[in-house]
C-alpha cells in the first residue's frame, strides 16, 4: 500500500512538473512575441508564478517520494499548503473582479456592444488606466484589428444591413466603429458621418471617434471595454484551470501525509529490531 501511495504521489508530482515548465514556456513566449507590449501582460505574469511555482513544488515532491525522508516530504507539504491556498485566494479573486461587465446584444445585429463603466474597479484602474492604454492602443493598432475586419469580409463594405448582422469581436465591435447609440451614418466598415441633425446621444465616444484609420475609436471607452471582455473572458478560462489544479495539490497533501505516516510506520518498524 505505501509503494501504490508513493507511486500515485510521484506520478501526479510530475504531471504537475509538465503542466507548471508549460506554463513558464507560455509566459516565455508571450514575453518574447509581445515584449514591446501590455496586449498581453494580463496573463502573462500570472502564468510565469503559477508555473514557477508548481515546478519548485513539484520539485520538493518528488525529491521527497525518491529519498524517503520525511524533512523533504514536510517541506513539500508546507510550501504545498501555500500554493493552494495562494491559488484559492487568486481564484476567488478572479472571479470577484470579473464578475461584472459583459456586451449588450443589440436587437438584429450579429455583434455586441461594450461600455466600460459595466466592468469592475480593479480591472480598470489596473488594465486601461491613463499610463497603460497608449502602450495598449499602439498595440492594437500593430495587431491590424480593424484593417483585419474589412479585409477578411467584403461584405461590410457594400450594405449597411449587411454590416450589422457581421459577427464582429469585442476590439472589433469597441475600437474599429463608433457606438451604435451615437447614430452616425454608415460608409463602410471602418467610415462613418455624423448626420446633419447631429450625433443621437451626448456620449464621449460620439465625439472621440475619428474616420482617421490611425485613430477610428482606439481611445473609446467601449474600445477598452472591449479590451477588458477580452481579459475577463482569459481570467475566467485560467480560474477555472486553478480550481482543477487546486483539486490535483489537494490530493497531494494528502497522499503526502499518507506517506510521511508510511515512512514513519517503517522506521519504527526497523527500528525494532536494530542493535
């Protein structure tokens, strides 16, 4: 029983070694491809810890189960004990701050529309604060989101009905065409007049928008709710990955409780006949 015990013990330590360097190598590579950015940074930095930290665990765990000390094992334990409760506190908090904000259907349109007031404090003052957004904005522009939209559907140059039932992503439907609220008057995809009688609504991005492609409405603040769905919807993906992995360092603890009381129990029983 304890050789089974050690055995499962060894083996979920190293599925969890692979999982925390894949982890390191996504943030590496997010480092490498965006180094010049924040379009990135929101997961990042959560994904360099999380890996760092599963591997240095998994590390102690698997020296432990190899040696059969029990100083290795209770280290393990100890720093394991940290790492879910870090990772429980981070769950719970990613779902705090993501539980606002989400896009408004709009009635015969195939997109979504997003406001930044919808989403929570944190996020903001932390994403798309007055500091980051001019790093962000450039790099929404190098990634070509709106260019991407009219090249990619010709329909949206042609009719106005047309335009509306396109399926257009948060950065698409935020950053590359003024509110629908505003009223502005079609042209194309990324073009559009504010008609005679004036714009529908007073709203800061009626007036912000700009038919300038260099501009269009990359400092909307439906651009940064955009912006902020797209972070929200990743923190939601990877709190639902650490509830899992969670579940995984729970069964460890255990099962290295289990074997600091194998080892114990064997050492006491050699110990019985020794000299």
């Amino acid at each position: 029983m304890a050789r089974f015990t050690n055995g499962v013990f060894s083996l979920i330590n190293s599925l969890i070694m692979i999982l925390g360097l894949v982890s390191i190598g996504a943030s590496v590579y997010l480092r490498l491809h965006h180094s010049s950015s924040l379009c990135q940074k929101a997961l990042q930095l959560p994904l360099f810890i999380l890996g760092a930290s599963l591997f240095v665990v998994s590390l102690l765990g698997l020296i432990g189960s190899c040696c059969e000390k029990t100083i290795w094992i209770k280290i393990y334990s100890f720093f394991n004990f940290l790492l879910i409760v870090g990772l429980l506190c981070f769950t719970i908090f990613a779902f705090l701050v993501t539980n606002k904000g989400a896009g408004k259907a709009l009635s015969g349109m195939g997109y979504k529309e997003y406001r930044l007031g919808d989403y929570s404090n944190w996020l903001k003052n932390h994403f798309v604060n007055a500091n980051n957004w001019d790093e962000i904005r450039s790099c929404l522009m190098d990634a070509h989101v709106c260019q991407t939209l009219v090249s990619t559907d010709p329909r949206v140059n042609q009719q106005v009905l047309d335009f509306y039932k396109t399926k257009l992503s948060p950065l698409q439907s935020g950053c590359c065409k003024p509110p629908t609220r505003c009223g502005f008057e079609y042209k194309n995809a990324t073009f559009w007049i504010v008609p005679k009688s004036g714009v529908a609504v007073q709203d800061p991005d009626c007036t912000t928008w700009s038919n300038e492609q260099n501009k269009l409405c990359y400092d909307c603040n439906s651009c940064k709710g955009g912006f902020l769905f797209n972070i929200k919807k990743e923190w939601r993906m990877l709190a639902i990955v650490l509830i899992f992995i969670t579940i995984f360092l729970i069964i460890l603890y255990s099962l290295s409780c289990c074997a600091i009381s194998s080892i114990n129990r064997s050492h006491s029983k050699y110990s019985k006949f020794g000299p």
